[in-house]
C-alpha cells in the first residue's frame, strides 16, 4: 500500500479482495514441450563454436536454428545479462515482459524464449538448467529471472551522480555494436531487456520491492538453450558479479562466462521444422 493512501477501505473490501485468480494465459493451449525430443537431440552433440565473455564486459555470438548454447560459469559465481535478437532481422529481439507472462518471472527447462511483435514466437527453448534443484526458497526467489532489465548507466547516474561505462547496458551496446560494425549510438536502441542468467532474485513480501541475493550458481552450472532460429546472442558478464551486493560499480569480484554452441544430431533433426509464423493477420481491425 502507498504510504500517501488517503482511502478508507470500502465495507466490501475483504469481498472484493477474495475474489478468485485467473492464470491470465492459458498456457497449456501453447504446444507442449517436447522432452524426448530436445534430449533426443541434445544426446549427440558437436561443438562448433565457443566465446569467453570477459569480466564486465560482453560478447556476441551466433547460433544457427537447430543448434544448442550453453552459458557456463566459471572460475567463480557470476551472473549473466542476455539479449537474443533473429540472426537475420535484429528488429525480432527477446521479449521478457512476454515470457514473463507465459511461464513465469523466473525460467527453467521447458519454458520458452519469446520474440517480440509483430513477430511474437518462441525463438529459443530452454533443453537444461543444472540449477533447476533451487527451486523456490523461503523468501520467494528463484533463479534466471526475467523480471529485472539490466544494470545501466542512465538508473545509475540518477541515483548515484556518478557515471559508470560498464554496466550491461553498456557493454551489451558494445558488444553488439561491434557485431554489427556501427557506433554504439546506433546499436543502443536495439538492446533490450535480459534473461538473468543464473541470477536469484525476488520480491520482498511486504513492499514488493525486486531484491537479489548471491547466486547460487557454482563454477561448472550451466544453463543450455535450443535455436529455435537463426540466433544472434549477446552476452554480459554483470559487474555486481554474484549479484549479491553491489552492481554498477568496481567493487564485486567478476568472473567470466562461457558460452558453447553444438550441433544436435541430424538423425533427430530430420523432421524439425522450425519455428513457425506467428499467424495473426496484422490488420489490427483494418
Ligand atoms: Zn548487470
């Protein structure tokens, strides 16, 4: 509750806060993830690519539809900011206010990474999660957000009157303005919001504020994504580290994040289709 509420609860208040929940998406109309499948395709892999993305700071790279990622701690817990975009169109990006709403505010195997409109598919399907033994712990976290944006040096500036270049938000400008061989100015607008990868966060019960706490993440954790597309991926190594105290500074020890990327088996590609067309007409009543 506000602390300015000026308002006297009505006399049917309890009544009207009683009223029953809808999941507001139905969910299980979507198509079912297909375990045997994944795991069928995941069982024989070659690893075709591999980027070691530095302490505070971020890398891009590229995962052809029908290929795995994985992102791989190591040496020490850290968290990782992704941004997902079409390989082909980076006008298609990750939506997390979207998955958010169709799985939950954290991610694990089985849930899908979504586009945005017009596109609005799954681009990408998470097949492993070593940290899906976390769960939910007693103060409502989980791992793997997609609650939180990214650190950046905008929120940072406001709050702290101090400029700091090496927030996600800059590095994934960076990084991806590299990629696509253009000033940061231009590649800025296309960063978008993140998969919190390995990062455990929650609300705190009573003002509902989003809080983090140390991630659980031990080196060797991994999390791995099915291309559902041809994929562009960029990365950042967060500089809160663990994300268990500070971010958008130096303090935090960081670490790096490895990401792989496989070839499945053919055999069990063989009938996969891809991801298929959103299928709204796009007339929007006209
Ligand atoms: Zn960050």
């Amino acid at each position: 509750m506000s602390k300015y509420a000026q308002h006297a609860a009505p006399a049917d208040a309890e009544q009207r806060r009683q009223a029953p929940k809808t999941v507001c998406y139905q969910v299980e109309q979507l198509p079912e993830y297909n375990h045997d499948f994944y795991q069928r395709a995941r069982a024989n892999l070659t690893k075709v690519d591999e980027v070691i993305v530095d302490p505070r700071d971020a890398a891009s790279f590229k995962v052809p539809a029908g290929h795995f990622f994985r992102i791989t701690s190591v040496e020490g817990a850290q968290v990782g900011d992704l941004n997902l975009f079409n390989a082909n169109d980076i006008n298609e990006r990750f939506f997390s206010g979207k998955t958010r709403q169709l799985h939950a505010s954290h991610v694990s195997t089985g849930d899908r990474l979504w586009s945005n409109m017009p596109n609005l598919r799954a681009i990408a399907t998470i097949t492993h999660d070593t940290l899906d033994w976390y769960g939910w712990d007693e103060d409502g976290a989980s791992v793997h957000d997609v609650i939180g944006t990214r650190c950046d040096p905008y929120t940072n500036h406001m709050l702290t009157q101090t400029d700091y270049h090496y927030c996600c938000h800059s590095n994934l400008t960076r990084a991806l303005a590299k990629h696509l061989d253009v000033p940061t100015a231009q590649a800025e607008p296309f960063v978008h919001d993140v998969l919190n990868v390995f990062m455990c966060t929650g609300f705190i019960k009573d003002t509902h504020q989003y809080f983090m706490k140390a991630s659980p993440v031990r080196p060797g954790d991994y999390i791995e994504f099915f291309a559902e597309i041809d994929l562009l991926g960029v990365l950042s190594a967060c500089p809160g580290g663990d994300c268990g105290s500070s971010h958008s500074d130096d303090k935090t020890p960081c670490y790096p994040l490895k990401v792989e990327v496989f070839k499945a088996d053919d055999d069990t590609l063989a009938d996969w289709e891809g991801a298929a067309d959103n299928g709204y007409d796009g007339s929007h009543g006209l």
